[in-house]
C-alpha cells in the first residue's frame, strides 16, 4: 500500500503560511512586494465584463440578417440606454413604424449579418480582491494577484461550506465533548467566530443564522442536518461558494465527535483573537481543506523562511494520530508499533496496520488507511 | 455510428524493445509497471505506486513519475534512474529501459464543452466524439436545449474547459445555428482551466460552408482548428478526425499547461495519452481480437467509465460524479437510500450509514475494516456501476433523426430511431476494472457486484483487469501490439467465470431451467436451477465446459422461451455461476424478506467469511 498513512490535518500554534490571491481574469495588482497588508484590505481589482444579452434584430424587424445595418440607429460600440431605440425600420405610413428598444445599460459589443443578432452588453463589474489574511506581501504576479505571508496559529479542518471570512474567536462550550445547543448562542456573538465541541444540532445551526455569526468551528455534524441547512444533498466534496449566512468548519467530521483537544485547546488560547476562516474544501485532485488562520500581533511576518509548511518524513511512535473510519471512528491516540508485515484484517485484506495506544492504556490493531496524524507542532 | 477509436501516430523505434516502463499518472496515485521479455513472451514483472505531485507543493508531475519507477527499482534491482533521467535504451541486463511510455488524467482528465445544434443528432455526435477521446464532457450546448441565449453565454463564461468542440449542421446546410452558436462563444469569451495567459483550443468539426464566418468570428479569440464534419449527412457519424484532434491539442496545449508535462512529454517515447482513450484502445483491441460484443467498466473513486464495443461500434461515456471514494456521497445522492440499502444483507440505520459515506467522502482513502463497512461498499459499488450502465445505454444509440424505412410488418413495433446498442442478450464480455472490483478481497465479491449491477442476461463471461493495468497496455498497443496483447492475456485479465442467467420469473423454489454440464474429462453434471438459486460450479479458468440448458415453459435463455440453449462455457477464478434470481432482478419488498435472501444468495457463492 503506498498510503501507509494520511497526511492529516494541521494543528499548530506556530506556521508561516503563505496564500496565493489571484484574480480569476487579468486585472491590476494594487500592493507592492514587502508591503504589509490587511485582510480586508483589496489587494488586486479586475473588472468582470458585463452579461451579455443578444437580441435578433432581424426577427424583430422582419427583415434579411444582411439588411439589418440598414436600420442601425446604434453601431458597434456604441454606448446605450435602456429603452433607447436601437433600430428602427422606416415605414411609408407612420403607424407601422417598429422600433426596438435596448433592454439594457450598456454597450453594442457586435452586430452580425448572418444571424441578424445584435450583442449588448452590460457595463463591467468591479471585483476586488481582498487580502484575507493580515501579512506581509512576498510576491506580485503582474495582473492576476500577490501572495501573502503570515506568522500564525493554524487549524485545519477536515470539511467545510461557505467562503472566506473573519471574526474574533469566541469559545462557546466547556469542554471539546459538549454539545453547542442554541442556548450557547447569544446575540452577542453576531459577526464572530464560535467554537463549539462535538456536535452541533439542527435547531442550533438555525440559532446561527438568526445570531448572525461569521463562522461555526465544530467536531461533527450530521449529514442530514447539512442537506437541511443546504436544502439539497452535496454529492462532490467541492466547496467554499454555499450561502448559508455563516461559513461553517469541522474539525472531525460527520457524526458527533469529540473535537481533538489539541485543536479544541489552541482555539482557546486564541480567544478573543481576529481569525481568517475558509469553509472552502476541494478532496479531489490537490487537496483543499477549510482552515483558522490566526494572525500573530500586528499581522506582520517576522520570518524570513521560505517553506510555508514543514515537510514531515513519515510517522513515529508517540505521533498523536485520529482514526478515521469505524467501528473506533473519531479515537485518538497514540502510535504504539507499526509492524512492517501485511497483516489480514477481518475483510481479509492484508494491509499494513499500525497500533495504536489510547488513553485509558487500551489498544487496538488499526489498518495505516484508516488513520491520520495530527500535524503540528 | 462511431468509427473505432483513432490511436496517435505510431513513433518510429529502431532499437529492440524488451524492457518497457510504463506509468498512468491518476488524479492521486501514479502507477508504474514493468514489462519484461521474457524468453518469446512479455510479461508484467514488478509494479510501484506513489502520489501524483502535479498539485502544490511539487507542482511536477514528474516528481512522481520517477517516485512510482524508483519503487520498481527497488523491488526488481534494476537500475532505471540516472538522477532525474530514465536510463534508455538498456546498456546491459540490469540497467535501463528500452521506452518510457505513459497516459494520464492527473487534474482532473481532460474536460470539455461541446456544442451542436439539435441536441440529441449533433450534440449528442459531439458528445461521442469527446467522450471517446477521453474527455469528460463538463456540458453540452445546443440550439434547441431550452437555455436562453444569455443563459448559454453565462455557461460557457462560468465553465473553464480544457477545450472546446463545436459541431453543428450537415455539410452544405444552413448556417445560421451554428453561426449563431459560434457567436455567443465569441460573447462569453471562455478561459482554459489551466494557465491565464493562453488561448484556449477550439475545434470547429461542423457544417464546411460556415467555417469561414466561424474563422472571423473565433479565430482570433481562440486557438482555432478546423476539421471534417462529424456529421457530414445526417445518417453517417464521422468521429476520427475530431478525435484525432482532441488528442493533438490535448498534447500541443492542454498538457503543456500542466505542472511538469512538458518534461514528461519530453521523457515519454511514444505520445502520452488520456487514460480513459488508452483504456479505450485496449477494449477494442480486445473485442476485435476475439470477435466479441462487450461492455468494459472502470470504477474509480471520482468517476466511472463505461466503454462499449457492439458489432463493433466502440462507444464510451463517463459518469463524472459516479465513485467511490470522492464521488461516493454523489452515487447515494442519485440512487436514493433505498437502492443502497437493498443490497445490505443487515440492517444499518439512514443516519448512521448516511455519516458513514459522508466520511468517506471527505477522507478518501480509508479502507474498510470490518466486514459491515466492506459490505456497505459492495452495495455501494452496485449502485454506482448500475447508474453508469444506465447513462452509457443513453449515450450508446444508433444515430437518432435518421429516416427508417418501415415495412408493413414494422408496423406494431413503433421503434423511434436512435434505439441503445447495448443488447445484454447479445453480450459476451464484461471487463471490470478500479479498486473496488480490482482488489474485492474474494473475486466472487467482484463477479457478484457486476451480476447485480449489470443484470446479464442468457450466458456471459466475466472478467476483471488484476491490478489496474489497462492504461499502461492501451498506450503500449499503440507502438507494440504483441507486447501488449502478451501481458494482457497473461498478467491483465483474471477470468472470473461464466454467468448463466434465465429471463422470467417464478416463485422461489419452482423450476427456473433444467441443466447438463459436460466437463473436459466427460463427466456430466445434471441438476435442476430453482427460481431464487444461485449456484456456482467449480469450472477452472484454463478449462471450457459445454452446457445445455432446458429453461421451462415461460422462461427465455436467448433463444426464445421454453427453448434449449446449448452453448460452450468457459470457466474462471470463481466458476461458472448459476443464477436462478430471474430478470429482471427483483428483490423481495419486504426488509426481513431481502435480507434472509441476500443473506442465502451470499451464503451460496460463500461471498463473505462466516465471522461476519
């Protein structure tokens, strides 16, 4: 097998990450190399050309496509206004005078005379890019967007919806194993970033739409508490663009599971900090997991490294690891031996496993597959 | 209908080839394997497997590349890298290789947008065209799909394709449609997936005489080619040179743009091919070698492919979010709880099995480790590989909107034109191929989840591809047929058995068909099938046995109902398998009901260890 384990998730209190900000079409860049920069602040700008609308002039008309010219009042790029004329025909009797107005605001892109269409099209849209996470800039990539450095605390997670956004850290539960109930939210958390434990309900999902919280951090939820609060089923694990009213991450997955401690306990620490969230998620050819950007001090790099996140070699004994399929689905322990034979499991597969020691000094033979280490320093 | 698969130019090898490295570089893992002459034969020797570097950090799909060789290297003691070179051609017995070849879908494969203009004539030919290059269509746009034309701007705005296939009109027609067409590409001035700064290929494979309006309208906005019609008249498909083209422009600049294909390119001997056009080749290399009719599946985490050859008429499609692993959460999402469930031989409450596949879905990789989870999986499997039949048998038609000449016999049989060609009476072959089928812990798991899915019908043999190695001997095929055709008889294909399966119904337990078996050494095995049996019957894979089958008065082997098939059978890892469930297949309503059967069917084929 050549997973013989999963990289797993990042939990660490100490990273220099970098993030790459581009336009999706070429644009302009509005910082410098060595420039420090906010994570509301735009970076770069393009302007996403209008919606097109075509109209069949010479439908409308009743007239051959290659006549249509003939009746232009407005030429190609030519600006209009909605319910400008833009064509008209030029009738013996006035009364059977056809005049075609423009639906729109916007600009004649082309007139064509083999389909008799006219294009128009709306007047650009400004998009900014904003910088997301505080840091410092590193590099400009002239026209399509800059990347970012930032000293911080990390979290991956392992699934998320909704897109980027920030808020200040506010733990609502105890422990990493208690449920967060709309109970633990209040209206005080409106625009926050609320760490719950290992679950969280239905009924508390919709509390955090009516509080108004930027994001939920949380162990699990149920898969049909999320078709809920989507309103269908997500079939390919692709995300970050859902309108929830809240970006939403877990830690752990589906199901009502402990948040690891670590995680639960680095978030702590942080409360009361600005974080950088993404629900984003991507599993499919070059991995994309949501993440807690938390950005040191002022925001500003102090590190002159370049690799933004250290390189493991593989997996020691006393690595912290979770397992992450049933029957002990959410455990987390530590490595205790890894033997290098194949041994069968009861599917009778020969695979390699791992065994793995938990906390009350129990152990238990868990194929490499099947689990993932807790990164991090 | 479509003509055969088209192969790239065969390149020019002088030196001899008796030692071949070949890779296919997948979405996550790449996968090499070693051919090796050995005496007049090749065989497949050792295999290596590392994870595809063509996102960040690595950004090179090489890097992986030489991961998966050095693993071979290791295994093998042979020495094939010199740094980051491929030794070629072979200095002595133990170092080098004579060619590098490889196929890949690293990046999500190739992904198109095709247009035409009726959806269901030159759509649907564009479609075919794509798809049997190796493409994963992303959508298609016709005149006639319902869309409002800013609706199609919108679209082919917001998708980012690799590549673009524009058809439309037969040749000489009106030009309107397709100019029409080529205008709101013009409009939604589309970007390629990979790299911002280049143009993106368009292949214009329509009506001849609009080929200079779509030059002055496209050709500057995109890398523009022209090509044949790929519907000339309405009653005759042309594919071979749009998928020719797919297949240049795949290379010249799809490829170019990803991380690390130039030195791939340049590291290759022979032109790198989309994996699913490689698998492609191998299919129909097969069908043709041994006349057959049959129906090849590749399940893999994300996608399943389904490839065709029928009267040889090679088709494929790929059901892109049909999988087991990233897409698993999508095949429950399209075949409902219920049809999940049907196939569970125990009783798993929604919630829970429902976070089950979600977990799967976001940790791909995992095995299952209990044999609940694994059956889980093979219910899974089924559905996904059901789904997939069902939109290839769309996909797989005659052409549709041709004239048929009718006679007054035709009268009561009111066919509309573009009927599937996949006939399940008329099929020989089933080839399976991904992990779930591949690496099913007992063969009779994989043999019994292509029975279920695919309800054969009348007799059919199954095979399935050993380690996932069709890839690497489709793209060989296409500059050494013998050493493909070696390694596939010998290494590829694992027999599993014949099905034997009577059309009809009847209540459990009364008389489905009677049988004879006459095996090689003479000895005859005569037996009654009951309506719910299923049975296998040791037959090994080098041996074929004769079998005559009397189905009773209301029940159809092929020849008609009631009617005697005798037919020579040939065995397999698992045997020939006796199936007396019917057809269609319809398990009980009824939850304890389904499960004491599926619980007795499992318990026939011994399908599952008994601790479970």
């Amino acid at each position: 097998m050549a997973h013989s384990y999963t990289p797993g998730l990042t939990v660490t209190e100490q990273a220099v990450v970098r993030r790459r900000r581009m336009l999706s079409l070429p644009g302009s860049v509005l910082v410098t190399t060595g420039e420090t920069v906010r994570a509301n602040q735009a970076v770069a700008r393009a302007e996403l050309p209008g919606k097109v609308y075509p109209l069949n002039l010479a439908n409308q008309l009743g007239v051959a496509p290659d006549e249509i010219h003939e009746y232009l009042i407005k030429k190609p790029g030519d600006q209009v206004q909605k319910d400008e004329i833009l064509a008209e025909n030029k009738p013996l009797i006035k009364w059977f005078k056809t005049e075609i107005l423009s639906p729109i605001t916007g600009v004649v892109e082309s007139v064509s005379n083999v389909t008799g269409q006219v294009l128009l099209r709306e007047p650009p849209r400004v998009l900014e890019l904003l910088g997301y996470v505080a840091g410092l800039i590193v590099e400009v990539i002239p026209e399509q967007g800059v990347v970012v450095e930032t000293n911080c605390s990390l979290v991956q997670g392992i699934f998320g919806i909704g897109g980027e956004t920030r808020g200040e850290i506010v733990i609502a539960v105890t422990a990493p194993d208690e449920v967060l109930t709309p109970r633990h939210l209040t209206a005080d958390m409106k625009g926050k970033v609320v760490v719950g434990g290992s679950f969280i309900s239905s009924d508390a999902l919709v509390q955090a739409k009516e509080v108004g919280v930027a994001g939920l951090v949380i162990g699990g939820i149920h898969d049909k508490d999320l078709r809920a609060l989507l309103g269908y089923d997500l079939g390919v694990a692709i995300t970050g663009t859902e309108q929830v009213g809240f970006t939403l991450i877990l830690t752990e997955g589906f199901g009502t599971i402990p948040m690891a401690g670590k995680t639960f306990n680095l978030l702590s620490a942080h409360a009361g900090q600005q974080a950088s969230i993404s629900g984003a998620t991507q599993i499919r050819a070059g991995v994309i997991r949501p993440e807690i950007i938390i950005p040191k001090g002022a925001g500003v790099s102090d590190s002159r490294g370049t690799a933004p996140v250290p390189e493991r070699g593989g997996i020691r004994i006393g690595d912290q690891v979770r397992i992450i399929r049933d029957p002990l689905f959410g455990k987390i322990g530590e490595v205790a031996s890894l033997p290098s034979d194949l041994q069968k499991i009861p599917t009778e597969s020969d695979v390699r496993v791992m065994e793995v020691r938990f906390a009350d000094g129990s152990k238990a033979m868990i194929p490499r597959a099947n689990i993932e280490l807790i990164e991090g320093a | 209908m479509s003509v055969p698969n088209s192969a790239p130019i065969k390149p020019v090898i002088t030196h001899p080839r008796n030692v071949i490295v070949a890779t296919d570089c997948g979405s996550t893992t790449t996968k090499a394997i070693l051919i090796e002459k050995v005496g007049d034969e090749y065989r497949q020797t050792y295999r290596g497997e590392a994870p595809t570097t063509v996102e960040a950090p690595f950004e090179d799909v090489t890097r992986g590349v030489l991961n998966a060789i050095a693993e071979i290297e290791e295994l093998s003691g042979r020495k094939i890298l010199d740094g980051d070179k491929i030794i070629t051609p072979c200095c002595d017995a133990k170092t080098g290789v004579d060619i590098y070849i490889s196929t890949s879908s690293a990046g999500g494969g190739l992904q198109m947008m095709v247009t035409g203009v009726v959806q269901n004539m030159t759509g649907e030919s564009a479609q075919r065209a794509a798809l049997g290059a190796g493409a994963i269509v992303i959508d298609v746009l016709a005149s006639n799909d319902g869309r409002l034309p800013h609706e199609k701007i919108e679209r082919i705005r917001t998708m980012r394709p690799d590549m673009i296939l524009m058809s439309g009109g037969t040749d000489g027609g009106a030009v309107t449609h397709v100019v029409e067409m080529a205008e709101y590409i013009s409009a939604a001035d589309p970007r390629p997936r990979f790299g911002a700064t280049y143009k993106l290929p368009l292949i214009y494979a329509g009506n001849k005489a609009a080929q200079p309006q779509v030059k002055t309208i496209l050709g500057e906005k995109t890398a523009l080619v022209l090509t044949d019609n790929i519907r000339p008249v309405l009653e005759r498909e042309n594919l071979a040179p749009a998928r020719n083209k797919i297949h240049d422009l795949f290379l010249e600049h799809v490829m170019q743009q990803a991380p690390g294909y130039k030195k791939l390119i340049e590291m290759a001997g022979a032109p790198i091919m989309p994996t699913p056009a490689a698998v492609g080749v191998i299919m129909e290399t097969i069908a043709k070698r041994e006349h057959l009719n049959l129906i090849g599946v590749d399940i893999g985490g994300a996608t399943t492919d389904v490839f065709s050859v029928f009267e040889g008429h090679f088709n494929r499609t790929v059901s892109a979010n049909l999988g087991m692993s990233y897409s698993i959460s999508n095949v429950l999402a399209e075949a409902g709880l219920a049809n999940i469930m049907r196939w569970v031989p125990f009783t798993i409450d929604e919630q829970s099995l429902r976070n089950r596949i979600k977990n799967k879905m976001v940790r791909p990789t995992t095995i299952p480790q209990t044999l609940d989870e694994l059956q889980i999986e093979h219910a899974i499997a089924r559905e996904a590989l059901r789904l997939a039949l069902i939109h290839h048998k769309s996909l797989a038609t005659a052409l549709k909107g041709v004239q048929q000449e009718r006679t007054i016999s035709d009268v009561f049989e009111q066919q509309q034109s573009g009927k599937t060609l996949i006939d399940m009476l008329k099929l020989d072959l089933i080839v399976g191929s991904g992990g779930i089928l591949s690496h099913a812990p007992r063969r009779v798991q994989s043999m019994l989840m292509m029975v279920d899915a695919y309800e054969p019908l009348g007799v059919t043999r199954l095979s399935v591809d050993s380690i996932f190695m069709m890839p690497h001997l489709g793209v060989l095929s296409t500059i050494d047929e013998k050493a493909a055709t070696d390694v596939f008889v010998r290494d590829c294909m694992v027999y599993l058995g014949t099905c034997v399966s009577p059309i009809g119904h009847g209540k459990d337990g009364e008389r489905c068909a009677d049988y004879a078996i006459t095996f090689p050494d003479g000895r005859v095995d005569q037996g009654q099938l009951s309506f719910g049996d299923l049975r296998i019957i040791p037959l090994a894979s080098d041996q074929k046995a004769s079998i005559t089958v009397q189905p009773a008065k209301h029940v159809n082997l092929g020849a008609g109902v009631g009617v005697a098939v005798t037919r020579e059978v040939q065995g397999g890892v698992v045997g020939l398998l006796l199936d007396g469930r019917g057809r269609p297949l319809q398990l009980p309503t009824d939850h304890d009901a389904r499960v004491a059967s599926l619980t007795r069917w499992y318990q026939a084929v011994d399908l599952y260890p008994k601790a479970g």
